[in-house]
C-alpha cells in the first residue's frame, strides 16, 4: 500500500468492526492479499453484523477456517468473533464511539484496545483509528517512538547486498550489473 489508508466515515458498529478485523487478518501479511479476499471476508462474515459475527459458534469458525476464499487463520477468525462480542459488550455499556472518545490520551486509548481486542497491536490500533478518522499522533513521530522507523528499513533493505531489488529502476540496475558481470 502506497501512502496512508484511506479513512472513512463511519455510522455503525458494523463498519467500526469491518475496519478493525481488515487490521487483525493484516497482521503478518500482505495488504495485496486481505485486499484481494476481502470481497469474500465480508460475505463470510455476514457483512460484518457485530450481533451476528458476535454469535458465530465453533463449527462456524471451523467451516471458515477451512473455506479457501478466506484467509483461513482460525486464530484470527476466532479474534474476529470476539471483538465483535467485545464492541457489542462496549455498545451496550454506553456506546463504542462514546468508549473511544472517552480516553483523553492516545496512548491510554491504544493500550485499552489492545487489552481488550485480540490480534491487535501498535500497528494495528493506529491503523483501526486512522481509518475511522479517530485522532492519532502524527505517523512519523508515533511511529519512531514505538521502535518503527519504517524511512529508516526501507532505505537499509534496498541498500542491503544481496537483497532482492525493490523497485523497477532497481531490477533495470540488477539486470544490467548481471550482465556486465556474465561478459
């Protein structure tokens, strides 16, 4: 993904829990590949119906874990049937988005979710609370305080002998290297 995630405006819990699974199937993988399965996430997942997801039983979980037009982490399907519970639970105590508005410090926030919610971390909660257009420090600042300096990796493993090449100019580069060295 080039650039930050898009945000959105958000009028459910649904969509709220839409948002946060995209992050806890993302964890460890490609976005190409959450992206490309997420057509048929959705469907499986009842379009993300918190009461409905919520209630998914074992044998749900199970048959999820098995179908190929989803990734089939039964882990991670299992996190999703209960976070939705967790947003249910928040929703009936006094409103998710009144929850999320109730920290007055990120940091405060970013720990309580991920206390509460499974397979989300740093990572994941800035995601969550970017794309539902929740106040986040600014990316690059957050980022170098939580150890992730993203600038920094991507300069060294394009820089690192022996890598794959990254970019198109760099496989050019490579393929003509190659081929001086061949001669």
């Amino acid at each position: 993904m080039e650039g930050p995630p898009p945000q959105y405006t958000v009028k459910t819990i649904d969509e709220y829990l839409e948002h946060l699974s995209k992050g806890v199937f993302q964890a460890g993988m490609s976005w190409r590949v959450v992206a490309a399965k997420w057509p048929t996430t959705r469907k499986a997942f009842h379009g993300f119906k918190v009461e409905r997801v919520a209630r998914m039983t074992d044998r749900e979980i199970d048959a999820l874990a098995k179908d190929e037009r989803v990734i089939r982490s039964r882990p991670k399907i299992a996190a999703v049937v209960h976070n939705a519970g967790q947003i249910l639970a928040l929703e009936r105590d006094g409103g998710f988005k009144k929850h999320l508005r109730s920290f007055g410090d990120y940091e405060e926030l970013a720990t309580d979710l991920k206390k509460r919610f499974k397979f989300v971390g740093d990572s994941g909660v800035y995601h969550f609370l970017w794309t539902v257009k929740h106040p986040v420090p600014d990316w690059h600042e957050w980022s170098r305080a939580h150890g992730m300096n993203w600038e920094a990796k991507a300069k060294a493993a394009s820089a690192a002998p022996g890598r794959a090449p990254r970019s198109k100019s760099q496989l050019r580069t490579k393929s003509r290297a190659s081929a001086s060295a061949a001669r």
